[in-house]
C-alpha cells in the first residue's frame, strides 16, 4: 500500500476551531487567545484558576539513542495519545515547539508524521506563536544592555574579559560561535570577545519552560549572572536592570499553545530547548496546566533517553514536583539494526541477528529508565520492512529486562494503532506503581553529581576534567550554588561523546571542556566532548528545498 507523504496527510486534516478543541478541556472561549482559527494561547487567569485540582496521569515518552535509521518519539508520542481518547481515556498531549535552525538544517519538521501529527504542520515548524522570536529578542536585550551599560561609564563596574553572556539567535550558523564585537571606533563601544548560542540553547529558553507564571519569570530572569567584577563577585540581570523589559517581552510567550493532532485531540506545544544543549524539555506550565485538566497527559522528553528523559527526571521533575507514571520507550527495528552494526543502506533485507545484537542499547535505555523507580514499556514503532522474527527479536528482549515491547502502527492508522500500547500504559499508571526517585539529592557535590550521571547513565569509567574546571565546580558551591542538578550537553547519538560509538559501549571517558552556570534556570550546564551550543548546516541544508509552490503551498518542510 502506497501511503501520501506527511505534508499531504497534514495539509488533507480535518481541522476543528480551536474554541472546540479547548472546550474538550473546559477551557472558556474568553480563556482562549486566538492566533487565527486553529491554533491559541490559554490564559495566565485560567492557569491560575486550576492549582488546586487534583492531576490526572504523567506519561513519558522518550526513546533509544537515535540514528539515521529513525526512532519516531513525537510520532509515538501522538499516536500514544489519540490512542488513549480512543480508549476512552482523556488524554492531552505536552510536546515542545520546534526551532528554525534544525528545519532548515538537516532534521526537519518536529510535528511528528503519517497518521499521527499536530496540526497545522507548516506553522508549528516556522513561526508558530512567534515565542522564539520573543525568547531571542529578550535575550539580545540583555545583551545590548550589558554592552550599553559598559559604554556610558561602566558604573557596575564590569571586568569586559569575564561577561559570560553570550547573544542568541534561532538558527544554525558556525560562523557566529566566536567572534569580536563592537569594532569601528569609540562610537561603536569597547571591541570584546563575544559569541552567539542557538536560542534554544539559551538560559531565557530554560527560565520560560521552568518558570511556574511570570512573577517567578521576572525573578528568575533576575538571577542571571552576566558577567564578573575585577574581584571575582557576580553581576546579575537585575544589576542591569533588563528583568522588566525582558519578562515584557515575554508575557504572551509565557502561556501554552494549544493545538490538536490529526483526530482532533489536544496538544499543548510550549517552550523548545535542545536535549544535547539543554534540558530539551516542554514548559513547567503546559505540563502542570494539561494535568490539572486532562485524566492523561503524554510528554517527550528530546533526543534518547540518556539525555531528555534523564534531565526530565532529574532537572524537570525535581524542579516542579512532577512524578511520571510510566515510562515509553521508543525503539525500531531499523535502529536496532543500525546499532547492531549495519549500514543505513543495507537496512531493508532481513536480520535478525543485528537486531538482537543492537538491543543493547535498548537494554541499557530500559536499566536506565527503571533506575528511576519507574516502569518501562517499549513503543515499538513499525515500518513496513519490518519482519514478524525481528519484532519478535525485539519483543523477546524487552521481556528479558523485565519490561514488555508492544508493536505499535501510528503512522499508517494513527490511534487505532496503539490501542493496545494505550490500554497497557493506562493500566499501569493507574495502577500507582511508580516509585519515582531523581538519580542524586541536591546535596551531592557538583562534581559527583557529573560523575553520577556519566557513570550511571552513560555507563564511562572516569570523567576527566582539569583543575580549572573542577575549581570553578568548588566555588560555585561556596557561592552557594551546590544544591543545583546539572545539565549534561552531549552527543545525542551515543552514550559516550564519540558520535559513532553506537549500542551500549561501556570502558569509555568523559571528558568536560566547559561548565557554564544558568542561576536563573537553576542547573549548572556541563559542555562534554565537542558539542556545540551554536550548530552549523550540513553540506546540503534542507533549506535549499524548502520553498512556495505555484499555489503558494510550502514545500521541502518534512
């Protein structure tokens, strides 16, 4: 069977206004901020209305370390909840925003796919609700107040060498990583080092999607350390006195989105940092506002699960008191063989054996995921080369790891396709068997903390970092900055920080380059390997096949 490409699937949706849509939540029409007719944002007022009702089920959805191979989280992840309502379960889907860098790079659209999208398509993948825009502009704000206040005297009294507040922009361009600013003469200020991270990779992108409204926003963008004294002694945002104008800025980027997916069920989509860069998930707000008004609601956390699910455990969850029910773990038997050792061109034939061999790293994303205290079930995601003995291969493994591998068809059946998946997940979170636990306390040494996570999660023998770093982990901690959880900034494609490392491979190092402190956000940022906070194209972008078609229609976005 032939099925219509993704774009096509999307652009045929059966759309609802979204006043039906946010009904299905009770949420009022007066409660709604329409961005045209099928997307909105909900109410500071509403949000504020629902605190003391009682939350229904938090479901995570996150998978193996990805490959070229494709896992399909988002698709799982919708398909996992049109599943739910088809069972007659409420269920609310909590995803993050999409950024321009990647869509026109090499990743393309984060709406998930076939039979199990949000909708509308093309504008959840550009502009949207323009919260990107918002988040980037304050955060430049920030930036040319530093550089204005050092300009008209400097009365704070900044050492220029030690500002360690970098500009932001949503897209991917190597050539901004490190450059000098201010040249051209007295008029233009005092040339300095300076640089650009993506803006998902942003300290404003994690206070939004951390903050609970916008007085603690406000508060939190106070915190933030922008630069240093002579003496060593921090210079926050509020010392610049941008907090004001910045939470300005993002008042409306503040609420949560609402939209729906293709059979019409609500999808909150808020907030976007990346899971390698950042703590790579959606809003505090969106999550806490969905369970106050759905019986389910079913998250992503970015990338594998070594990477979003661990920081949504130990940074989300611990921040905002949320406790997942149950843990999905997305896997194929295309990655699987990927891990096992075969070629993205040799994926179609047969083989059971690389399948079975690249479980591993299935296996140690299900240890991983339990250590949490929290049951796993694997969300098989189906293409149509897969075969009945490499299923079963995957199924047969799961069982030995104590969880169960159920097959799911979202893509080509949209909800009716996991039913069974659905009914298995409801039945274990209202069952109340989790026993959720973050890895470390707060009071664990940072340095341990970084140790805890490498060895525990990434299974590395040693992590190795030089004495400037460890120094500056201590005097953070004097500073009183110790109880903070960290923020590992990896690879997303293996457990170790060499990309080609695929399965689980164990006797590895960790080595740290930078650590970076976000006091606002409330994590200390560990950069491992050779990650980057400012990605660059690859040799043949997707922008260069993204355009309008005779009848205006996007074309090139998925």
């Amino acid at each position: 069977m032939e099925y219509p490409t993704d774009i096509e699937i999307a652009r045929a949706a059966n759309k609802k206004p979204i006043q039906e849509i946010g009904a299905k939540l009770g949420i009022p029409e007066a409660d709604l901020v329409p961005y045209g007719h099928d997307k909105a944002k909900i109410s500071a007022e509403f949000i504020a209305a629902q605190a003391d009702k009682p939350d229904g089920k938090l479901i995570l959805v996150t998978a193996i370390s990805p490959t070229p191979a494709g896992e399909g989280k988002t698709t799982t992840t919708v398909g996992l909840s049109d599943g739910l309502n088809a069972i007659g379960k409420q269920s609310t889907i909590c995803i993050r925003e999409a950024s321009l860098g990647p869509c026109f790079g090499m990743k393309g659209g984060a709406a998930g796919g076939g039979y199990a999208q949000v909708v509308p398509m093309e504008d959840m993948n550009l502009h949207f609700t323009g919260d990107f825009h918002a988040i980037t502009s304050a955060h430049n704000l920030l930036s040319a107040m530093i550089d204005n206040h050092i300009y008209w005297g400097n009365e704070l009294e900044i050492d220029e060498r030690r500002i360690v507040w970098r500009r932001a922009m949503d897209m991917n361009d190597r050539a901004l990583r490190d450059l000098v600013v201010s040249l051209g003469g007295i008029a233009n200020g005092f040339p300095r080092q300076g640089g650009f991270d993506i803006t998902v990779a942003s300290e404003v992108m994690a206070i939004l999607c951390l903050s609970n409204d916008l007085k603690d926003l406000e508060k939190r963008l106070g915190d933030i350390i922008v630069a240093y004294r002579r003496d060593r002694t921090p210079i926050y945002c509020r010392d610049i006195e941008a907090d004001g104008a910045m939470t300005v800025l993002l008042q409306q980027a503040m609420q949560p989105n609402l939209v729906q997916t293709l059979e019409n069920n609500p999808a909150l989509v808020h907030g976007g940092p990346f899971a390698n860069i950042a703590h790579g998930c959606n809003s505090v707000v969106a999550t806490q506002t969905a369970l106050k008004i759905s019986d389910f609601v079913v998250t992503e956390a970015g990338f594998g699960a070594d990477l979003g699910a661990e920081k949504f455990m130990n940074i989300k969850c611990r921040k905002a008191g949320l406790s997942p029910d149950v843990v999905v773990l997305v896997a194929t038997v295309r990655a699987s063989k990927m891990n096992g050792g075969v070629a993205r061109a040799d994926l179609g034939p047969e083989n059971v054996n690389a399948v079975i061999e690249g479980c591993a790293n299935l296996g140690r994303h299900i240890e991983n995921m339990k250590s949490f205290g929290v049951p796993v079930v694997v969300a098989i995601n189906h293409f149509t080369t897969d075969t009945d003995d490499e299923v079963e291969a995957i199924k047969a493994y799961a069982r030995g790891h104590g969880s169960e591998a159920i097959l799911c068809t979202h893509w080509a059946d949209g909800g009716a396709g996991t039913k069974e998946l659905a009914e298995r997940v409801a039945e274990i979170a209202e069952a109340d068997v989790a026993q959720f636990a973050p890895l470390y306390p707060d009071d664990m040494p940072l340095f341990e903390k970084i140790e805890t996570v490498a060895k525990r999660i990434y299974r590395a023998d040693e992590v190795m970092a030089d004495k400037k770093i460890r120094q500056q982990l201590r005097d953070w901690e004097e500073a009183g900055y110790g109880d903070l959880p960290v923020c590992m900034a990896k690879t997303q494609y293996s457990f170790s920080t060499d990309p080609d490392l695929r399965g689980a491979p164990t006797g590895h190092s960790l080595p740290i380059r930078e650590v970076r402190l976000s006091a606002g956000a409330g994590f200390i940022v560990v950069i491992c390997g050779m990650i980057m906070t400012m990605p660059g194209l690859p040799r043949t972008p997707a922008a260069k096949s993204i355009r309008l078609n005779d009848v205006g229609e996007i074309e090139g976005l998925f």
